[in-house]
C-alpha cells in the first residue's frame, strides 16, 4: 500500500462518496417542507431543483460526498458552505464558501469534479478534490 508521501507531486486526491435513499429527502420535504430547503441548500441549488426530489436528494448526496473528501463530515462545514452548481451542459460544478472553503485551502485544493447520478429509488454522488 502506498503512504500519501509515495504520491508524486502534491499527494493524491481526496476523495467522498454518498448514496441516499430519495424517499429520505421526500420524507424531509413532508415533514420540514421550506425549512428543510432553506437548511440545506442555497436558494440557487432550490431554483435550479426546481423543488424535485430526485434532484435535491443528488445534491444532498454531493454535499455529503464533498464534506468526506474534506475530511470534515457536516458538522465543522455546514449544507449552505458546500454548494452545487450547474455549469456548461448541465456538468455540476462544486463551489465552497466559509468553513468549507477554508478546510480545501489547507488541504491546498485547487480543482474539483462532481459526479451525480440517480435511480428510481436513490441518488448517488462522487467528488474528487485535488
């Protein structure tokens, strides 16, 4: 097994994955409605979901899947810190802001790679941070 010192250049990347249930995200709209929303996400990423299940419970997942690969869990970086965006063609894009974005300075992150994806039942998200 290689050590983190056996990488060349800056050391591997950090890596998160999630995968979550989406009736766990329409039990949280059922029960928290707006406030659920207005907690964890950012008033874009509920604009661009359009208020879909499906597609808040993959930014959900992406939220988690980056505070891994921070190393941090939610928690020390809060759901808004952590945001989902749409780039060209639809590509998510991750921006950080606040503790979020302090933690990948340290970590000296410079790039990212978000990777979504759902079934009928659930939502799973992949991001890399190097």
């Amino acid at each position: 097994m290689l050590s983190d010192d056996q990488f060349p250049g800056d050391g591997p990347p950090f890596v998160g994955v999630d995968l979550i249930e989406i009736e766990r995200i329409k039990k949280a709209l059922r029960r928290w409605g707006d406030r659920f929303i207005a907690r964890v996400y950012t008033p874009e990423e509920a604009t661009a979901s359009g208020g879909e299940p499906a597609a808040l419970a993959m930014r959900f997942a992406a939220k988690e899947a980056a505070s891994k690969a921070l190393g941090t869990g939610i928690g020390p970086v809060s759901w808004r810190e952590i945001e989902v965006r749409v780039g060209t063609r639809g590509r998510p894009l991750l921006a950080l802001h606040g503790a979020a974005r302090e933690v990948a300075v340290q970590l000296g992150v410079t790039r990212s790679a978000v990777s979504l994806t759902d079934t009928k039942d659930q939502a799973l998200a992949v991001v890399i941070l190097s």
